[in-house]
C-alpha cells in the first residue's frame, strides 16, 4: 500500500519514489540534497542560531571539497567492498539519499572485521530526505534498504552519528530500532 503525505499543494505518494543505487547523473542532485537538508544548516535557520548555522555551512563546506567535489570523489568513498549509496528519485528528481560505509580495504578496521569473520559494523550516513517529501515512509524505506544490505553482509551493528540538537532525527533513529550511545 502507498503511503501519501501533503507537501505544499502536491500530494506525494511512496510508490512513485524509485530507489537505486545512486549514478553520476544523481550526483548534482545529491549535492543540492546534501546542501539544502544538512541538519545543523536546517536547525540553525529554524532556530535563528547563526553560529549553529555557521557551522553547519562549514561542514558542508568541507564535504563539498572532499566527497562532494566530483563524482569520482564521492564514488571513492563508497568504493569498498560492501559500501554503497542509493537515492530516492521522483520524477526525474534526488528526493533522499543514504550511504552505507563499510571500512576501506587494508584498514585496520578492514583487517579485524575480516579476521573476525566478515563485516561488524557499517556506518550509515548522508541519510537525507526532501522536505517536500518526508512523512510518507521514505526515510524508513531507506534504513530499512541499508539494514538489509547490513545483514546481508553478516554486519552485526549499524551505526551513525548525528548531532544531539537534532532532536527530530535523533527521535526517528530511535522509532527505526536504533540506540543512543553516545552524545556530542
């Protein structure tokens, strides 16, 4: 059954929202994704906070330098084995987004998980969905894709982080069967 929610004028319904693994022509939209719904950059505006706000840029800033400074880049960060990134698409649109990392190949990480027997962890991250398109089920859809592939790997935790004025997504994280371990 599709969920439908309002946003604005427009109803959105799930089951027209297409989930994949993200492509080079995903990447402009994941950028614009990334920069309009980071947390701190949203709370801060919300909040009228300008120094949570100021480092929210700053950490957009940094990601656009590093991960989302080309699509070679990004695609670099989720070139290990068991790492990946999907996307949310509505009509030709990046509508969410989340990443699964596992860690690189010859990292220390890498090397215990393998010597353990496989994958321990994977860390979830650029989880993100549109505002026009929250309140449906796709936020959930997408933890629930990257648990999936998490036990499919033998993964025995998924972790994230996120920043503790982020009460909303702190509260979404905990509904999808997540606990809190530690704040920052």
């Amino acid at each position: 059954a599709a969920a439908a929610g309002v946003a604005g004028t427009a109803v959105v319904v799930a089951a027209e929202v297409e989930m994949r693994e993200a492509e080079e022509r995903d990447f402009e939209g994941l950028v614009e994704l990334f920069e309009a719904h980071e947390c701190l950059c949203v709370l801060g505006k919300e909040e009228g906070d300008s120094q949570l706000e100021r480092i929210g840029r700053s950490y957009v800033e940094g990601v656009k330098q590093g991960e989302f400074s080309s699509w070679e880049a990004c695609r670099r960060i989720y070139a290990s084995k068991g790492s990946k990134l999907w996307v949310l698409e509505r009509h030709g649109q990046v509508v969410g987004s989340v990443g699964a990392l596992c860690p690189p190949a010859g990292s220390e990480d890498e090397e215990r998980q393998r010597m353990r027997g496989g994958v321990e962890s994977i860390e979830l991250v650029r989880m993100y969905v549109h505002a026009s398109c929250r309140r449906v089920g796709l936020g959930a859809r997408l933890v629930r894709t990257l648990v999936d592939h998490a036990c499919t790997l033998g993964a025995r935790n998924v972790m994230l982080t996120t920043p503790c004025v982020n009460k909303g997504g702190i509260d979404f994280y905990q509904r999808q069967g997540f606990d809190t371990n530690e704040v920052f």
